[in-house]
C-alpha cells in the first residue's frame, strides 16, 4: 500500500511540475510580446530596430526550446495519458504567440517602411491601441492557465470568456486601424501601405492564438481535467 501511495504521489508530482513548466513556458512567451511592444515604441521613433529585433528573435528562441523540452516530456511521460494530444496542441497553439511576434517584427526590422507611412500609423490611427489589445489578450490567457487545476470549472469558462471577449476587441481596433490606413493613407507610398496592411493582419495572430489556446483549455475542461 505505501509503495501504491508512493507511486501516485510521484506521478501527481511530475504533473505539478509540468504545470509549472507550462506556466513558466508561458511567461517566456509573453516576454517575447512585451519586448514587440517596446520594439513598436522604437519603430515610433524611428531608431535603428536591430537591436530591438535581436532580443525578440533570442528569446523566441528560447521559448522555442522550452516548447520542444515540454513536448518531449509529456510525450514520453505518464501523466496525462488520456489529453495527451490535447496538451501537445495547447503547447503547439502557445508558441505561434512568439511566432508571429518575431515574425511581425522581422517585418518592421527589415522593409524599409518609410517615416512618413511610420508616423501615419503611429499617430494617425488605433495602431498603438492594437498592439495593446494584443498584450492584453495574451495576458488574459496568461490567467486562465494559473487558474488550471486551481479553480473550479465555472470560474476558468468565464475566464476563457474574457479571453474571447479581449480578442474580439483586438479584432474590433484591428479593423479601426485598417479603415484609417485605406481612408487616411492614400497619400502614402503604396508599397508602405501594403506592407503595413500586411503587418497588422500578422499582428492579430497573436491574440488569436492565445484564444486558439484557451479554446484548447476548454477541450480539456470537457474531458475532465480540471
């Protein structure tokens, strides 16, 4: 019976312990949003993004390596046995937030978008607004995931339903911001314009997948893991 207790307790240990990887996983990711935050206020200024970009691109690396030590861990251990997938795409759905991050930083960082077209976009749309809708989404996701395992149903769906709710606004100033640059830029270098349209359609990923995300919470919700 102690060698029973014994084995139990070292299994629900593992468990916590990933948890807390996940958690942790989590945290480097959202690093990755505010330092693309901070990155924006550089691009308003219009300073050299290099080295903005360099600590974006090192520390989605960084997450990068968390995820596949993560993914390692829950594919050969045996916790989880049942939600396993369910974990692996959880994991897959987080790591599209740095991602598109980079990605949309590479953007900025390399198209030489010119300083008029920067400062249109900066001062004379919902730009800014966006990408704190983004950050705001992201860390609503944040705590969904600290309330894993810690809190009842009920409590993580209404939670979940801000997530919807802060990545439906995202969307909402996304397309603000969008209307502005058709309607207001037409003054602006077409080639800018394209390019900004591009960026900000990749910006929204980034919320969108941290609703992709908590989707998946919902899944795990419903097959009993809480």
């Amino acid at each position: 019976m102690n060698r029973l207790v014994s084995v139990k307790s070292l299994i629900g240990g593992g468990e916590k312990e990933l948890l807390e990887g996940v958690c942790n996983y989590y945290a480097k990711l959202r690093e990755t949003v505010v330092l693309f935050k901070e990155f924006m206020v550089h691009a308003s200024s219009f300073e050299d993004l290099q080295a903005y970009y360099d600590k974006i691109n090192k520390t989605e690396t960084e997450a990068d390596e968390m995820h596949e030590k993560l993914a390692e861990t829950i594919a050969s251990g045996s916790f989880f046995s049942y939600i396993r997938d369910d974990f692996l795409d959880l994991l897959e759905k987080m790591d599209f937030i740095a991602d598109y991050s980079k990605d949309v930083a590479k953007m900025f960082n390399e198209y030489n978008v010119s300083r008029d077209a920067l400062n249109f976009l900066f001062k004379e749309t919902l730009f800014n607004d966006f990408v704190n809708a983004i950050l705001d989404t992201v860390d609503s996701f944040g705590t969904v995931l600290t309330m894993l395992k810690k809190s009842p149903p009920r409590e993580l769906l209404l939670k979940i339903k801000d997530v919807e709710a802060k990545e439906e606004k995202a969307d909402f100033v996304k397309d603000k911001t969008l209307i502005d640059l058709h309607n207001k830029g037409k003054h602006l270098d077409v080639l800018d314009i394209i390019t900004l349209r591009e960026a900000i359609n990749l910006m929204d990923n980034i919320a969108d997948s941290a609703e992709d995300s908590s989707d998946i919470i919902i899944r795990l919700i419903a097959k009993g893991y809480k």
